[in-house]
C-alpha cells in the first residue's frame, strides 16, 4: 500500500536531514584520520575504522535481532554496497598519495552526479527541477571550493574511478536500505569489509599507540554513527533526492580543517559553502517537490 503524500513527505524531509547530518560529521572521521596518517598507514587506519565500528555494531544487531543479525534479503545489493565502499576508499587513499587533496576530491564529486543519472535508470526515480537545482548548485559550490587545476595524470584517474565507485555504493545503498533493517545492513557491512581490507591491515600492521586507543575509538564510533545515517536515509528517500547532499560533506571539512588543524577559510572558500548549504536547503525545505 503506497504512503499517503504527508506522510512520504515527512519521510524524505527526514531522511534529507539525517543525510546532511552524516555528510557534515564524516570530515570528522577523515580529521582524525589525518591526524593518524602521521604514524599509521592509510590502508591499516582503513581497517581499522570498519574493525571497531563493527566491535560497536555486531553486539548490537545480535542484541536486537538474535541470530539473525545480517540481513537475509536483497544480499546481493548489501555485498555490492559493500564491495563499491571499500573500492572507493582504496582508490581515494591512493590517489591521494599521488595528487593534492583538493585535485583528488574534484575528481571524486563526479559521484553524486553518476548517481543521479544512475538512480533514474538503475532505480526509475524521477529527476525533478528540485533535485536537478541542488545538484547543480552543490557541483557549482565544490568547483567554487575546490579551484581545481587542469592537469591529467594517474593519480587524478584514480581519484576519479573512487568516484564512480561511490556512485555505484549510493545506488546499491537505496535497494539495498530499501527493505532491511539499518542496524543489520550496518552489521554486515562492518563484517565484510573489515574483511575485505584485512589483507592490506596486515601487510601495513602497526600496533596502536595507547595514547591513540581513544582516536581509534572515535574513528570507528562516529563513522558507524554516520554510516547508519545514511542507511536511514536512503530507507525514506530517493537515491536522486540525497546523491546532490553528498557535496556538503566539503562544508564540514571546512570546518574541522579549522577546528583540529587551524586551516581558516578564505572568502572564496566560503562563497563555495554558501552554494553547498543552498543545495540542501533546496531539498529540505521543498521535500514535497524531490
């Protein structure tokens, strides 16, 4: 039985705000990150990220669900998603260690648009005039952010397959989020990745520091929390609707870059983030129209 106009209305306002709030905390993870880069390997502070989140959520899900704490429907989407995450983060840590940040992350914002485009073919979703000004106004808001250079090279290839590779995970989140319960699909997502990413923890193993314990914590505790998030969102709203949200993600690396790290933005900087919130708020304040 299809949701009466109010109440899927609500739903996609509501699933639009838990988005922005997961796009705006993820810098965090990537803060502390930075900060372990120094004396960590990127591939072991990887693993280690999905390996203490799922400490978190495996009891969790087998507190709340028994033995069937994994999803039993749509596995296949669940293990695409999965697969297309810890793609995108392997590709992204290695261009990263190639080009500026800031070059790699232009060519990794290729994904919310991808996933527009996939999400109406893929998933049938209508794109909208709404949907169609925040993703504009969020592509227009980290170009303004990210002054990207011209230059071609490895590195900018890699950053840009990360990107398709996220497209792919927004989409196979929206079928895969669609029927199953948040808790669950997190729980496996958690299992198999830090399953996925053992093999490079292992050949890049550093023994955490214990003044560090504390950091690893953090970085596995609030990337579940965003994590689930954004499973939550994209159970109430469209692929399409969310994919432009993604861009709000540079706002809140604005904004740890000068908390944790002292990095003041510049007016052009800004000008960017302006663009960046207009395109949620295009979204969260006209919810009946996505």
């Amino acid at each position: 039985m299809a949701m009466p106009a109010s109440a899927e209305t609500t739903g996609s306002a509501r699933g639009i705000l838990a988005m922005i709030i997961a796009m705006v905390s993820v810098p965090t993870v990537d803060g502390i990150a930075k900060y372990l880069s120094a004396d960590y390997s990127p591939f072991f502070i990887g693993w280690a990220r999905y390996a203490v989140a799922g400490l978190a959520v495996l009891p969790l899900s087998a507190l709340l669900h028994g033995r069937k704490m994994f999803p039993s429907e749509h596995l296949a989407s669940h293990a695409a998603r999965t697969v297309f995450l810890v793609a995108a983060m392997t590709l992204y840590f290695l261009a990263i260690a190639r080009i500026p940040l800031a070059t790699a992350l232009c060519a990794y914002f290729v994904g919310p648009i991808l996933a527009v485009a996939l999400s109406v073919v893929v998933l049938k979703e209508r794109l909208t005039l709404t949907k169609g000004t925040s993703l504009a106004l969020g592509f227009v808001g980290s170009v303004i952010i990210l002054q990207p250079g011209g230059a071609i090279e490895p590195g900018i290839l890699l950053a840009l397959a990360s990107g398709i590779c996220f497209a792919f995970y927004l989409i196979a989140t929206r079928r895969a989020a669609q029927r199953s319960d948040p808790v669950k699909t997190l729980a496996f997502q958690c299992l198999v990745g830090a399953a996925l990413l053992t093999p490079q923890a292992v050949l890049s193993w550093s023994a955490p520091a214990a003044d560090h314990l504390l950091l690893f914590a953090g970085l596995g505790l609030i990337s579940a929390v965003c994590h689930l998030l954004s499973i939550i969102a994209f159970r109430l709203a469209d692929a399409s609707t969310l994919a432009p949200l993604v861009y709000a993600e540079l706002v809140g690396a604005a904004i740890v870059g000068y908390l944790a790290f002292g990095d003041i933005p510049d007016v052009v900087t800004l000008l960017g983030a302006a663009f960046v919130i207009a395109a949620g708020l295009v979204l969260l304040l006209r919810p009946s129209a996505v």
